[in-house]
C-alpha cells in the first residue's frame, strides 16, 4: 500500500488502513464511508471540542481569583 520509502511512515499507514477495513467491516460499511465519518465527521467535531475547551481553560486563567 504505502510506498513513501520510509520503512515507519509505510508500516504505520498500513496499520492505520488494516484498521479502517478492518473497523468498516465489523460496523458494516465500506472502507470509504469509514473515511468519510472519520475525516469528514468526527476528527473536525473533536477539533471543535478541543479548540472551545481551549479557550474555556483560557478564559478560566484569565478570570481567576
């Protein structure tokens, strides 16, 4: 699969792919609908969360006592 040339980059791509077939077939959809709910779905939700909690941390140092 993964033909980068750099042994750990490849080995672990192809992990990473195993995984997704692997979970997409245990869920019952495809290797790309598992793309899409993780790339296109849940990493930029997760991200959302992770900045406004950020900011909420921030927010809470600024305005502490």
């Amino acid at each position: 699969m993964a033909n980068s040339g750099i042994y750990w980059i490849d080995q672990t791509f192809n992990f990473c792919v195993y995984l997704l077939y692997d979970l997409a077939n245990i869920l019952g959809i495809t290797y790309e609908e598992i793309n899409v709910w993780v790339f296109c779905v849940i990493w930029p939700i997760a991200s959302l969360i992770l900045f406004a909690e950020v900011i909420r941390l921030r927010l809470k140092l600024t305005y502490r006592n």
